[in-house]
C-alpha cells in the first residue's frame, strides 16, 4: 500500500501533460518581454492596468495553443504538407484557418523548418525545436521595415505600441529607442515583416486559388456602379461608390464611425488620418490622395465604439487581416464591420508629389483641384480648368519605396474593394469579396443610393483589371529576387525566402 506522502509526489495526468505548455509560455520572448516591462509600460499610461493584465491572459493563452500545435509537430517524423494540416491534426480544437495561420508563426519564429519538394510552391513543415531559449528571436522592433524602405505607412505600429513610442508620417516610421522595450508587437502587426499569402489564401476560400483568383483574389460578384447622390456626384472622384456606402453605413446605424483620409487646412493634397461620423465629414474627406496617409493610427481612439468601417489602402487591408490572424491583443478589431479597400498601384509622399507639380508639370499643388491616373497617364486638373499630365514611367520613379514591396492592387483582402480600373469614367469597378461586403452593398443598390451594371456588360471590364493586378505581382516578384540577391530587406511573403531557423550558441539553464 502507497505511504500518504508518496501519493503527493505523484503528479496528476493532467497536470504532467500541461506542464511543457507551461514552461513553453513562460519562456516565450513576447510573454516574458512584456512582464519584465510591466511597470515602464504602465508608467507609460498608454494602456490600462487591467487592459494591459487581460492582454497578458492572452497572450499566454495564444501561446498555450501554439505549444499544443507544436507538440503534434514533435509528435510526428515526416514533413507535412500545407494542405494536409487540417487532416493531421484534426483531432485538436482548431478550425482549419487557425491552425494553417499558427503553423506559419512557428515557422517564422523558428519552432519549424520549412521545405519544399521540387518546382512545387506547397510548403512542407517539420519539427525543429520547442525550446524559446534554443532559437533567435524572431520579434524586432519595426525600424527593420522602414530602415529595410519597406514600410507601408498604413500606421497599425503606432496603435499597438504599448509604450507609445512608434509614430509614423508622410510614410515613414520613428522610433524613440530610448523608450522602446523591444516587446515586437510592432513587428508581429506590421503587414510588411511576415504576411504569408497561402495563410491569406486558406482564410478566404478555403483551399488555394483558381487561376483568375490569383490575379484579382477571391470574388463573390463583380460591378461597374455609381452613386445616385447629388451631393456625392458633386465630390466624387469616380463613381462616388465608397462615399455612398460610408454614408449608408453611417445613416443606417450600421456603423457609428469611419476612418479614411481627409484633408489638411492649407495643405489639400497632404492628407490626414479623420475620423468620420456624419455624411458631410465624408463628403469633405471624398475623392482620391495619392499621399500616402497612416490612417490605422487612428484605430486605438474608435476602440469603444461598437462598430465601424475602414477606407483604405491594400496595405492598410492587410494589416487589418494580419491584427484578425495574428493579434498583439493590444487592440480589438471585433468592432470593425466594414473593409472597404481601394485600388492602389502605388502611392507618393508629400514632397514627392509636390516636386511632380512643381519641378515636372510647372504648377503649384495650391492651384490643383483633383489628380487622376488614367491610360498610363497622371492627370492634375487645375481649378481654371485643362489639365496637366505626366507619363507614368516618369511619375514612377517618384513612388514610396515601399509601394515596390506590394503586390496588391485590387485589396484582396477587403469586404469590397473599388477602383475606377475597368469601368467607364463617372463608374467605380466594384468587387464583392464575402457576405459581409455583399450585405452592405445590396443594402445600398436596394435604398436607390447605387446604380449597378453587371462587369461582363462593360468595357474594358474585368480583363484590363486582371492584366494590371497580374502585372503589379509580377513586379514584386522581381523586386523581390533583387532584394534578396541583395541581402535587402523583404517582406516574408513567400516560404521560400524565409530565413531558416537559428539557434543560439549557448542555451541558458
């Protein structure tokens, strides 16, 4: 018979299988990085104390789920394919999409190796290590992106700085090193460190792209539309489609507020992040700023509002579907209804394109009423009227730097995305990407605020549309190979660039 103290050294089944769960969380360097920093960030008073308790539990509840995935990878001694993850580890509670998203994480962070056999483009994962203090962190803080001319601009860094040391303007990201606290939450929201597109991919549809997806990513329905508002007609700078929506969102009480660009007394075409809640402040923010604008700052301030919608950028729509699949649970993007993305080749600074007007196309920007790009061209149109235009093989070299890192067009990852590419000038080519966008947009059509036209009925349509987003991939593809031949920074979109794991010297005990 078992002594009473033999029984108390014995530990419970449960209690042996959670322990390596525990010991992987208390040694992760995002979890450890943020309780070693928790009285310089309350001193800080960015973030409450229990805000910033609850983002603890929550963290290390992510990183709980990521060790019990981990643990399956250990478990097993065959690569496995992208595409089979959910079969293999279909006994675990997790859909299909968490776990496709988490495995990618252990791969940056370096808890798997990735490979890939032959000429095919499906990444196989395998078990590498599950000791935190074995590897090199994984996490930086995001000066790598700007310093690497990477940076978005899009401002998501700035909101989920727990110690509000990040700002971003006219395109470019400051730290101040002295306040920073290397935590990587910055780096883990930022749309330009790691953003796997197979991830974005299985999210969205389930499985990997058809042929047509891959060119213009996953649409429900395609439409040339126009607003029927008067107001809006007055503004717009094509069809008037985001304004109408936003305006419908707003009146309907489908959302109490929106985020866009607006613009800057005295300076017009140097936009501002706005915060938007009545029809006549998104009638003062309508029409297209070729500026870039870090309008994802914003998102912090609108966190207690119970719901709104978002204008903006490609880069901005990933950024938002990167805080829903890798979450620095600093900031809750729950209330967030509507994405609605625009189309975007490239973008400028403000001094970029103040020198297009002044040193290429001799006029000052103070004149210009609306800049278009149109057939290859880029147009500003003068408040006396004409119109001043500049090929857009000079108008190029004047683009951000980061703009040659992205390789989306047409905002695949928002709810609706719109442009003017495709359709007739006074239309918007509108793209329907799921329900949430499609409920939004029937809504508008439904209230005679939209007039639509089936995209196979107008010309140039959809094939115009699919041959410049194919382009502007192709194009970061060989920026890309460049940057890498380089030893350059780049984004870690693709598996097989990304850096293999690295372990540390000598590992602490």
């Amino acid at each position: 018979m078992m002594e009473e103290n033999e029984k108390t050294n014995v530990m419970e089944p449960e209690m042996a299988a959670e322990l390596p769960l525990l010991l992987f969380v208390s040694r992760s360097f995002r979890f450890r990085c943020l309780v070693d920093a928790r009285e310089e960030i309350l001193e800080r008073e960015c973030i409450h104390p229990r805000k910033f308790d609850a983002l603890l539990q929550q963290l290390q509840e992510e990183e709980r789920t990521k060790a019990i995935l981990l643990r399956e990878f250990e478990r097993l001694d065959n690569p496995i394919p992208v595409d089979e993850l959910a079969d293999a580890f279909k006994s675990l509670d997790m859909n299909a999409s968490e776990i496709v998203t988490l495995t990618y994480q252990l791969g940056m962070e370096g808890f798997l190796s990735t490979s890939f056999e032959g000429d095919s483009d499906v990444p196989l994962f395998k078990h590498y290590t599950s000791d935190p203090r074995a590897i090199e962190p994984a996490y930086k803080p995001v000066n790598v992106i700007t310093d690497g001319s990477a940076c978005s601009g899009c401002g998501m860094c700035e909101t989920v700085c727990p110690v509000g040391c990040v700002s971003v303007n006219d395109g470019r990201v400051s730290i101040d090193m002295d306040t920073c606290i290397r935590c990587g939450l910055c780096f883990t929201a930022c749309p330009r460190s790691f953003l796997p597109k197979k991830a974005l991919e299985w999210s969205t549809t389930g499985n990997h792209f058809t042929r047509n997806e891959i060119k213009i990513g996953h649409v429900l329905e395609a439409w040339s539309a126009k607003s029927l508002q008067e107001d809006v007609d007055a503004v717009k700078q094509d069809g008037g489609v985001t304004s109408t929506l936003l305006i419908h969102a707003l009146d309907s009480g489908r959302v109490t507020s929106a985020i866009g660009a607006g613009t800057r007394e005295g300076e017009p075409w140097n936009p501002v992040p706005v915060i938007m809640k009545t029809r006549r402040q998104v009638l003062e923010a309508a029409g297209t700023k070729y500026v870039n604008t870090p309008s994802l700052k914003l998102l912090s301030s609108l966190s207690a509002e119970p719901g709104i919608a978002i204008v903006g950028t490609p880069c901005m729509m990933q950024a938002l579907w990167k805080g829903e699949k890798y979450p620095t649970h600093l900031l809750d993007l729950s209330n967030v209804k509507y994405k609605l993305g625009i189309f975007c080749m490239e973008s400028f600074t403000y001094q970029g394109i103040k020198h297009l007007a002044e040193k290429i196309l001799g006029t000052s920007l103070n004149d210009i009423r609306k800049m278009d790009i149109n057939k290859g061209k880029f147009f500003m149109y003068p408040r006396d009227g004409g119109a001043f235009t500049a090929g857009m093989k000079d108008v190029g070299k004047l683009a951000r730097l980061g703009c040659h890192c992205c390789y989306d067009l047409t905002s695949e990852s928002a709810d609706i995305s719109i442009g003017s590419i495709g359709s007739k000038p006074g239309w918007n080519t509108v793209l329907i990407r799921n329900e949430n966008g499609k409920e939004l947009f029937d809504s508008a059509v439904a209230a005679g605020l939209l007039e639509k036209k089936p995209i196979p009925d107008v010309i140039p349509g959809l094939p115009l549309l699919k041959k410049l987003s194919f382009r502007k991939k192709r194009q970061y593809e060989r920026t890309e190979r460049k940057r890498d031949a380089d030893n350059a920074f780049h984004p870690l979109y693709d598996l097989r660039l990304w850096p293999k794991p690295v372990k540390k010297k000598k590992v602490d005990t």
